[in-house]
C-alpha cells in the first residue's frame, strides 16, 4: 500500500477521534447547564412551597373551621326538626335563623314576611361562680303575650358589663341599706338617720336609700327622687337598685313592641338599629322599628316561634 495512503488513514482517524472528543466535551457542558437549570427550578419550587406553606396551613384550618360550623348547623337543624314533627304547615308559624340573622312568617306553606334581625353573641360572662351566656335558645316555642311600649328591667349581668366597660364597681343597694352616694361605700353613723341633718362643710354626706318603690338621695336634710330608668352611678361604683323600683325599669331600649316567648326571651325593636343583622344580643332577636311593628300587626298569641 503507498505510504501516502496510510498517512491519509491515520490522519482520518485522528480528526475523527478529535470530533468524538468534542462532542463529548459538548454533550458534559450540556449535562451540567440542565443539571444546573434542574438545581435552580429545585431551588425556586423549594421557595415557592416554603412561601405557599403557611397559606396552606392557614387554607386547611379554616376548612376545618367551617366544616365545624356546618356540623354544628346540621345539629341544631335536625334538633329542631325533631321538636317540630308534630307541627303542621299550616296556620301562621315565625322562624328565625340565627346562622343567616333573618326572621320569617309563613302561612298556609307560604312565606309572606321576612326581615334582617340581630340575635345572640354566643359569650358567656362569668362573676363570683355565676355563669351567663348569651344565646339565642334553639327550639320551639310560641308568642306569649304581645307588648306595646314594653319597659325592660335589666339583669344584674347589664349592671356587670356596664361596670366592667368603665373600669367600675358593682355594688347593690337593698331596702335598709344606705351608701354614700360620693363614695358608693356603705355611709358612716354619722351620715345615717338625725346626723344627716346636721352634716357640715367637711365634704358630701348625700346617701342614698330605698324608700318604697324608688331610690331616693338623702343630703343636708332635703331627699331628692333619683330618676327612673338611668344608671345610678356613686363614685367608682355602679349602683343596682331592687327589681321593683323605678330605676330598674327603662323605657325605650326594647322598642315599641315585644312578642313575648317564656324564660326572659322576645321578640322586640332595639335602641340600637344600626346593629341590625349582626349577632350583638343577650338572646332576644331584635328586629328594626318598621319590621317589629309590621310583625306586631300580623302575630298572634299562640304562633308558633321556631328557632334554629
């Protein structure tokens, strides 16, 4: 063979083992931009699930809040599908849904009123072992009795909160008692019975009394009526008069009218209209002045009242 040929031959295979050696070369430069490109969306997929994590978290406990509420929606609906089997659909019944703050009266299977209320918080307050919580009762019940202009005697609970609010006391004033009406402290012998006629410049001896229906302020010999229907404040105290005195009857807080249900709870207007539709009450279901007086006018004593 000439030695021409065989230079030709080897020089081929060189070129040809060169090429292999690049593309080689190439294909690792290629596996190691992909590995990197791989490294780098492994990184970002990390971060991205690191940032959605507490969403996440967040997402799964409200569906678990919720389904909680739905479960305990279903319960008291079956409740109170099992204490109104033996209701027919027929006559006039009112239905209020505490979930949706709406009050309905259906007749004859037909729905012919509805109206935004307020019903119970669902708190509780608790003081000295007592225990008060504020929600609107579940069940079946029925219009009582029907009130116009209906005064509200408040329960101790009010004069608590109301205390509480202000960074007060509670203090109550019984027949017999006497308080120092600067002080709210139980008055002094020198402010009771004839030294109260003589009291001198050394600051208030005004006390305050029980005097038959009303509570009355006692000072320098002259006796004052408290007004009726107002907080009795004495110094850092709020005072609680008896429940058949005047001062415990307000007017005006419950509206015009009051469908009354049993057991301290009705139907009635609010002092408060712009809280209508929120769940603000102590169990009553509060409805707006125009929406209790047409509810008024179509309700009679023995409707049945479903709440649920």
């Amino acid at each position: 063979m000439p030695r021409w040929v065989g230079f030709l031959g080897s020089w081929a295979l060189l070129v040809l083992a060169l090429g292999l050696a690049a593309f080689a070369v190439a294909g690792e430069s290629i596996n190691m931009r992909d590995s990197r490109r791989l490294d780098r969306l492994a990184m970002i997929d990390a971060l991205i699930a690191d940032r959605n994590g507490n969403k996440a978290g967040t997402l799964r406990q409200t569906a678990a809040h919720r389904a909680a509420e739905v479960n305990a929606l279903q319960t008291k609906v079956k409740t109170v599908e099992q204490q109104t089997e033996d209701t027919p659909d027929t006559g006039q019944t009112i239905i209020v849904s505490t979930a949706e703050n709406k009050l309905y009266v259906r007749r004859g299977g037909q729905t012919i009123f509805q109206a935004v209320c307020s019903t119970g918080k669902g708190t509780e307050l608790k003081i000295d072992g007592r225990t008060w919580v504020f929600d609107t009762p579940i069940g079946k019940f029925s219009v009582k009795s029907k009130e116009e202009n209906p005064e509200w005697v408040p329960p101790d609970w009010h004069y608590i909160e109301e205390a509480r609010k202000n960074a007060m006391r509670v203090v109550h004033l019984n027949p017999g008692d006497t308080i120092d009406a600067r002080t709210g402290q139980p008055a002094t012998k020198r402010s009771e019975g004839v030294w109260s006629w003589f009291s001198g410049g050394g600051g208030s001896n005004a006390v305050l009394r029980v005097k038959g229906d009303t509570v009355v302020e006692v000072s320098g010999g002259t006796e004052r009526e408290l007004p009726p229907g107002k907080m009795i404040v004495a110094g850092d105290a709020i005072v609680v008069p008896p429940l058949n005195t005047k001062q415990r009857h307000f007017t005006g807080v419950l509206g015009q009218y009051r469908l009354e249900l049993g057991d301290g709870y009705g139907i009635h207007g609010t002092d408060e209209p712009d809280k209508i539709g929120q769940s603000v009450s102590h169990g009553c279901v509060r409805l707006g002045d125009a929406d209790i007086a047409q509810l008024y006018a179509m309700s009679n004593v023995g409707d049945t009242v479903i709440i649920y």
